[in-house]
C-alpha cells in the first residue's frame, strides 16, 4: 500500500497541548507545524510518528511591559494609599518541559490519533516497549480500514464518472437537439428569403415585359429605372442561400452514438 501524494492533514496539525480533548478556539493560529513529518513503516503501512514538547494550562499574571508570569511566582507589592497593583490573571498555554509523542495515520482515508505526554513520575523513554507494541497492533488494525477506505473511494470514484458521463450525455443530447433547432429555424429563413428574391425577380421581369410594349421614349425611361433597381438590388442567386444552409450534423457531430440521444 502507497501513501497518497498528500499525507492527511492529522499529521501537519498536531496538537502539541497536553490535553486536546477539546478544539482550538476560532482566533488560535498554531504556533507551529513540523516541515517533514516522520514515518515508521510496519512491513507495507505506513504510521506518522511526531515528538514535541507538551503546552500546560497555567494561571499566568501580566506584571506589564507585554510580559507574564506564573501567578505562583507572582510576589504582590505592597500596599499603600498612594500605589495600587495594576495587573491582571489570565490562563495561558506555555512549554511544559514534558515530551508528547503522537502517532496517527498518513492516510487521508482514514482517521486515527493516538497520543503519550510525559508525567513527573514517567518518561517517555520508560514506555517505548509499550509504545512500539501499540504502533504495531495499530498497523494491523489498519489493513482492513485502509482496504474498505480503498474500495468505498473506488465506489465513489466510479459514480462520479458515472455522473460525469450523465452530465456529458445530457449536454450532448441538449446540443443535438439544438443543432436539429436551429437548423430547421435557419432553413424556414431561407425558404421566406428565396420566396422574397423571387417575387422581386417575377416582379422586375414583368416591368421589363410591360416596357417592351410601350413607345420607344417610354420604354426607355422604364429600362433605364429599371437597371437602377437592379443595380440596387444587386445580384441575389437563391442557391446561394440554399448552399449556406447547414444540416444539424454539420452544426454539432454527436459525441455518442445516435440510438443513445433518443
């Protein structure tokens, strides 16, 4: 089994708090995160391995200047009429001194975090028998998760193309049925057109027989209007406008075979 080109984000925003049973609050931006993060292989799976210095909640005072104490360490002034004490208690996260130790799973298919912080009573050092047997039953119990991870994404991935294939014959069928549209639509407009050139043509061939029956300063008024119309006109073949006709498989050539449009 591979990992994936982008390891899970577990592993890139570890917690290093002692106790991270509870989320960040919105405002926390993380003091860090490991550049590279280490990965022990059991036989063919892969598990994130991180050490940091576990964070403890402590009651800190501002003494002033940006800077913050413990409250335990904290020895209040002397009081007088004349001199108050200005400062304040807040809660904090600072380095513990203490060592955490998170493994989780690199895999973006599957979440699973299992953490080890330091007590003053018990090293980190004095666990890793315990700790490298967990990591070993962790990589067995993953093999199923990782198997049924892969195949519920193989399911996913197969409908998606599914969907994507719907979609792709939808848009298809939809500009078949427009090329058939618009190729009817453009085709009614060439017969009107043909029909207009027509008409005009019957009309001016019927004026030039007329002007063959009149005097001959009559009949040469009448033809010489006559070219001026025609050369108004200009020359209309209606063939012309029959060869720019365009059938719907000249507009749009189907990308599936045409029993599957209908």
């Amino acid at each position: 089994m591979q990992i994936p080109g982008q390891l899970s984000t577990q592993i890139n925003s570890i917690d290093e708090r002692e106790t991270s049973e509870k989320p960040r609050d919105y405002y926390y931006s993380a003091l860090w995160s490991p550049y590279r993060p280490t990965i022990v292989y059991i036989g063919t799976i892969a598990v994130g391995l991180t050490i940091v210095e576990a964070s403890e909640k402590v009651l800190m005072r501002y003494i002033g200047n940006s800077k913050y104490i413990r409250e335990a360490d904290y020895t209040p002034p002397r009081r007088s009429r004349y001199a108050a004490d200005h400062t304040w208690t807040t809660t904090k996260e600072i380095p513990s001194g203490r060592l955490k130790l998170v493994i989780c799973c690199p895999y973006h298919s599957v979440t699973w975090l299992e953490e080890w912080v330091e007590t003053s009573k018990s090293s980190l050092s004095g666990r890793i028998p315990e700790i490298v047997r967990r990591i070993e039953k962790a990589a067995e119990e993953l093999v199923p998760k990782l198997q049924e991870a892969d195949r519920q994404a193989e399911v996913r991935h197969k409908e998606w193309l599914a969907a994507v294939e719907r979609s792709q014959r939808q848009e298809d069928r939809r500009k078949v049925e427009q090329s058939v549209k618009d190729s009817r639509e453009d085709l009614a407009q060439i017969i009107q057109r043909w029909s207009h050139v027509i008409s005009v043509e019957r009309f001016l061939t019927g004026v030039e027989q007329r002007a063959n029956e009149l005097d001959q300063d009559r009949r040469g008024q009448v033809l010489e209007r006559l070219n001026m119309a025609r050369d108004f006109l200009g020359t209309q073949d209606p063939l012309d406008f029959f060869l720019s006709w365009r059938t719907p498989v000249e507009r749009y050539r189907p990308q599936y075979p045409e029993a599957e449009n209908n």
